[in-house]
C-alpha cells in the first residue's frame, strides 16, 4: 500500500516541476529581452511533459481506489517511459547547438551542421513519437503487462525501463562529450570571453556551460536511480520513485531558470537589477 505522504510528495514535486517548466518558458517568450534556442525550449517543453505524464493519474484521480481504465493507463504506461527518452534527447541536442554555436563565434566554423539546424530540435520530435507509438503497441498486444503500481501506470516487464536507460546512457554520453569539447574550447579562449559574449548576444557564456554541466550530472544520476527499478529484491521502492522524481523535476528547473529569466519576474525592480548590457548587432543572433 502506498504511503499516503509519499504520494502527496510525489505529486507535489511533479506539478511544481510541470508549473516551474511553463513559466519559465513563458516568461521566455512574451520577454523581448530574451531569447532562446530552440532546443532550450525543447527540453523544458520536453520536462513539461515528463511531470504531466507522471501526473495522468493523480489528475484523473485514480492512483487509489478503483483500477483506472486501461486507454488512461496505457496512455500514462507509454508516456512515462517515452517522455525522458525526449527529455534526454533534447538535453544531448541543446548540447550539441551549444557545441556548434561556441564554434562558429570561436573558429567561424560553418560546416555541414549549422547551429541553426532546424533539424536539431525536429529529430527528437520524431524520435518521441516514434518510441511512444512502439510503447502503445507493446502495450496493446500485451495488456497484461500495463498495470497500476504505486503512483502510476507502467509496464511489469521492464521494457521501459530497459529503453528509457538505454537511450538516456547515450545521450548523456553525446551531451558531455559535447559540454567537455565546448569547454576546453571556450577555456582555450578564455581572454576574449568577454568578445564572444558580445558577439553571440550571450549565447556563449560559461553560465550555459555550468548548467548543463549540472544538468547531465543530475541526469546521470536520475539514470542510475531508475535502472535500480529492474532489482527484484528492491526495498523502499517507493522513497525511490519520490527521489526520482525531485532529481528530474531540478534537473529541468536547473537548465531553465538564470537571472534573465528571474529579473523578467522581478520587473517592479529592474531599475534596480539594471538592463543586461549586450551588444545588439544588426543580424540578431538567438540567445541560451
């Protein structure tokens, strides 16, 4: 039986994760001041969907009492396993655009990828509707397999499990092979930092590096939090998931939130905060 303050825990981290990732994003996109990658948005859109998809029970409100209806728990079983698949993509592409941007403002590199690929942020569309539509098959030919445990809907056999560290092992590894190259370039570079910044309208900046430094670091742990769910003698399964859970929600909150984004919110005292002194150039470049 599921502790009843564990599931109100659980549920707490999920939808301040879910409320914390849209304003953040739109703060970002009614602020002229501000402006974003595409992949950026993607991976907070991408957590928006990782803490709704946690929470498709507790709004229909069935994680107690009567079994939901299987479509509802189907729906959620997939969501579940395929939305961090998204979110680690979007993290591994964000990464990789960083990469690409540091090397066009450090070594005008223009090569085959432009960092302003739009099939950057595409592909891991793709790639969630493609492993959420497997999931749905999978679950549709195995109904047995989609049942209601602890705080949500999944698969018994381990399938997501097995899927979701999979995928997210290699795009952790793509992610920080990319921060690392990006950060022993921009290190390398270090006395025209200030340059850089100007030119790029902040896209280049050692904060972006710290975050998602942060970012994968947490991510890896999330990864090796939800890989110890295939472990048959598991105890305190339930303390898991919460933790679980608060790793992801900060995650995301961590990569979004900067000081833009907070002297946005405080707007009575941007006086005080005073505007962020970027150099605007002609062909206006998008910002991390």
């Amino acid at each position: 039986m599921v502790d009843n303050g564990l599931l109100v825990a659980f549920n707490v981290i999920e939808a301040v994760g879910l409320v914390g990732a849209l304003v953040i994003m739109i703060t970002a996109i009614v602020s002229p001041s501000i402006q974003r990658l595409p992949t950026w948005y993607l991976v907070l859109c991408s957590g928006a969907v990782y803490s709704f998809s946690m929470l498709l029970l507790a709004i229909a409100r069935r994680q107690t009492g009567p079994e939901p209806a299987f479509a509802l728990c189907l729906i959620q079983g997939a969501l579940i396993y395929a939305s961090p698949i998204w979110l680690m993509a979007s993290a591994c592409a964000f990464a990789l655009q960083f990469h690409l941007t540091v090397l066009y403002y450090v070594k005008q590199y223009t090569g085959i990828i432009s960092h302003r690929n739009k099939w950057l942020p595409l592909s891991t569309i793709i790639l969630f509707i493609q492993v959420t539509i497997v999931l749905l098959a999978i679950g549709l030919l195995n109904p047995q397999i989609v049942q209601r445990e602890q705080f949500y809907c999944h698969f018994t056999n381990d399938v997501g499990v097995y899927a979701v560290s999979l995928f997210s092992v290699a795009f952790a590894t793509i992610a920080v092979t990319f921060e690392y190259k990006s950060g022993k370039l921009l290190y390398q570079h270090w006395k025209n930092k200030a340059e850089y910044y100007h030119k790029s309208n902040g896209t280049v900046s050692f904060g972006v590096m710290i975050r998602l430094a942060g970012f994968s670091l947490l991510s890896i742990l999330s990864v090796a939090t939800c890989a110890l769910y295939i472990l048959p003698s598991l105890k305190n399964f339930d303390n898991l998931i919460v933790y679980n859970a608060l790793l992801s929600n900060i995650d995301v909150l961590l990569l979004g939130l900067n000081m833009s984004i907070i002297r946005a919110w405080m707007f009575w005292n941007n006086g005080k905060f005073g505007s962020p002194q970027v150099h605007v150039e002609v062909k206006v470049e998008q910002s991390v």
